[in-house]
C-alpha cells in the first residue's frame, strides 16, 4: 500500500478543518509518535493517525489526544 505524502495530508486536514498548518502538523507528528510506538502492524497508520487528527480537531480538543 502505497503511504501519502505527509505534507498533502496536513494540508488537506487543515483546509477541511480551518485550522493552521502548523498545529495540524504538530497534531499528526505528535499523534503518529503515540500511535507509532509499540504498533506491531504499521501499514494502516497513517489512515489511523489522520482519522484521530481529524477527529480531535472537529470536537475541539486541538491536540489533546
């Protein structure tokens, strides 16, 4: 399975969100390390981290994970 391409994820969420950049880049880094870390499969992470992302941002938690 092919990955996206981070920066095109970021853009995407923020532009669906109204949301900066820069805190929806720092939301999925800090998210995909906490998802990231034990993961035994990783092929579906990226789909689990911008789903979470989305969802923090949409019930306005911005960030809290």
């Amino acid at each position: 399975m092919a990955k996206p391409n981070v920066e095109e994820v970021v853009e995407e969420i923020a532009r669906q969100t109204h949301t900066p950049q820069e805190t929806v880049s720092r939301m999925y880094a800090d998210t995909w390390a906490q998802y990231n870390e034990g993961a035994v499969i990783r092929d579906y992470l990226h789909v689990l981290v911008a789903k979470r992302v989305r969802e923090n941002l949409r019930n306005g938690s911005g960030g809290k994970h």
